[in-house]
C-alpha cells in the first residue's frame, strides 16, 4: 500500500493565503484528538456555514461534517471525529466497496446448523473461495491524499486506493479507487470513481454504499421521534432473517415524510424504485434545520437495487439513512452489481445540502 501524502507537506503550503479573513473556503490540518488519534484533513465552507473533516488513513472516509445554524456550528455525524476503541457502530461516513452489505455463503444454513458463528461473508469466483467482511474492506484501509487545495471557487481534497497483494486476496482484481470530496456554496459533493485496469484479465464486479450516519437529534433538545424523513421511493427489497434478499418486493413509499419515532429500530430498511432524477432523501430536525442527501450514478445494475438502505436508532443518538447502488449479497448472487470491462471506470457522486428554514 502506498503511504500517503503528509498532510503537512500540503497544508503548510496553502497556510499563508488561505489563513487570510477574506478568503471564504480554507484547507487546514487538524488531528482527530482522544485515543488512536488521526490526522484529518478539513475542508471549510465559511460563507456557506459547512466544514468538512476527512481522515485518509481511515478508510479515506468523511470524519466531520459540521453546520453553521444560527450562528452557531453543529455537528451533524454521530461520533464524530471519535477513533476511541469501541464495541459496535462506529459511526462517521465510511464507503463501503467493493460490496454493501454481506454476502453469505451459499451453504449458509447448513453451517449454521453445524454449530459455525458466521462473521465473515465469503463469495466464489472460478471455483475459488474469497472472504469479503461486511460492507467490503475498503473503509478498513489507509487512503493516500493525492491533493488538497482551496480558492475562490471553493475546497477540495482527493484520495485514492489501490489493490495490492492483500487486497487481491480478498477480491483478485487489479483496481484503482478515487474520491474527490468538494465544499462549495454550502454544499459538500463527494465523487467517486473506480476504474479497472487495462491489464485485468476479466470483467470487475462491485457494489457500493456509504455508511453515512447523523446525529439524532440534529439540533440538541429537539425530539429525535420528531425528525422527519422524507424520501420518494417506491418499493422497499425484502430480506430473510439473516438479510439475504428474497427476490420480492413491496411497496414502500415515504414521499409525504415519516417521523423517526415511527421508523423500524435497528432493522435495515431497503428502498427502491426512485422516479428519474429523484434518488435523494431528507433528513429534517423539528428546530428547523435538514439534511438533503441525493445520488447519481453513472449507471444502474438492472433492478432489484437498493439505492437507500437505511438503518439506525433514532432515540439512541444515530440513524443512518445510507446511499447505495448495490443489493445485500451481491457478489453471491451476481444482482445489484456494477460491471467493469478492462480500461473502463464507473463514477458516483453523492451530494449533501444542508437546508435551514
């Protein structure tokens, strides 16, 4: 794995100009701070009231994501900036590849009958078996900062992945992944882009997600059962008891809002079927402040796709309402998956807008 760029060797560079009052996007440096602290690279939006926090070293994911709501700065993402040691979700927005979800053995059962505790998932390609833990390995690894700059058109960091003997283990491609994250306007863009090499011998397969989970409440003192999610699907994908889709669906649509109070505890809620143009969700604080999440693809498997898997416990502190293009066991069941010829590259790009009323 290479190492990545010193966060310093760039952010000392950009300190001078960018330090300056008039200057309204910054680039600076700063360090997770508490146990197994961690450098961050942190991309802030002062006119339009956002800050963004990255950590490449871990997993490359959004650490931070920090809005400006009546003059004061909230923090939105549940534990943020937090690298403690802990039992459970982790929190934060880490990127799920090359698989969202778990996949499971097709002898599943039966092992479990045998009396096995299934922790990894596993898939088979050429009559070899591979390990794949759960939401894929790629948030587990350090990424390398390619660059980070700020100007008047706004802040932006990129990070990139590339396989190496060890991730060949677990999935035997060559590949390289990429993630541009931009502040501008109030606004915070993350694109990704995975490309399969020229020199693979075979079609790439994969699917993503993002594990992005808020704070519930948003604001404090407001109701967590009082925040409403608002999203236009259509169908929701059932699953077995163990999460692996059945191949049915059912209507569900939440286009007129449901109240996280209302909303299932712990259990992951897959959605589908958005209208052209309409894959977005929003996430709204009664006090008055909300969170639009929408994504877009540079192409679709055929359906069934989860494009929303949603999961959380609102009146625990966290809820996360997750951006997928992908389906539960997808590398075992070869549905919900991108494919990549050699020489070709998929991009994602998934926008959050914070909206104050």
């Amino acid at each position: 794995m290479p190492l990545p760029v010193p966060l310093s060797s760039i952010v000392l560079v950009l300190a001078v100009p960018l330090g300056l009052a008039a200057q309204p996007y910054l680039v600076q440096e700063a360090e997770s701070g508490g146990p197994n602290s961690t450098k961050l690279v942190v991309l802030r939006d002062d006119r339009g009231g956002l800050e963004a926090a990255i950590a490449p070293r871990r997993g490359g994911e959004l650490s931070s994501l920090r809005v400006r709501f009546e003059e004061r700065w909230i923090e939105t993402l549940y534990l943020a900036r937090d690298y403690s040691p802990r039992e459970g979700w982790t929190g934060k927005a880490p990127f799920l590849w090359p698989a969202a979800g778990r996949n499971f053995p097709p002898d599943l059962e039966q092992r479990q009958k045998q009396g096995e505790r299934f922790t990894q998932g596993a898939y088979e390609l050429d009559g070899k078996r591979y390990e794949m833990p759960i939401h894929g390995f790629a948030r587990d690894l350090p990424w390398t900062l390619e660059s980070a700059a700020a100007g008047e058109s706004g802040a932006r960091a990129k990070l990139s992945l590339a396989d190496n003997e060890e991730t060949r283990k677990l999935y035997p491609f060559h590949f390289r992944a990429s993630v541009e994250y931009a502040v501008n306007a109030g606004q915070l863009r993350m694109l990704y882009t995975i490309r399969s090499p020229a020199g693979n011998s075979e079609r790439m397969f994969f699917s993503a997600g993002n594990h992005i989970t808020f704070n519930t409440p948003l604001i404090e003192g407001s109701d967590p059962g009082e925040m409403l999610l608002v999203t236009p699907s259509s169908q929701e994908v059932l699953k077995t008891d163990y999460g692996v889709p059945t191949g049915e669906l059912r209507p569900r649509s939440h286009a007129a809002g449901i109240r996280l109070g209302q909303f299932e505890r712990l259990e992951a809620v897959s959605l589908t079927g958005y209208p052209e143009g309409g894959v977005y969700l929003v996430l709204s604080d009664p006090q008055g402040l909300s969170i639009r999440i929408s994504h877009r693809a540079s192409e679709m498997p055929p359906p069934p796709v989860v494009l929303f898997n949603i999961w959380g416990d609102a009146a625990g502190g966290f809820f996360s309402p997750e951006p997928w293009v992908g389906l539960q066991n997808s590398l075992v069941s070869r549905k919900g998956l991108i494919y990549l010829d050699p020489g070709e590259q998929f991009t994602w790009e998934i926008t959050i807008t914070p909206e104050r009323e």
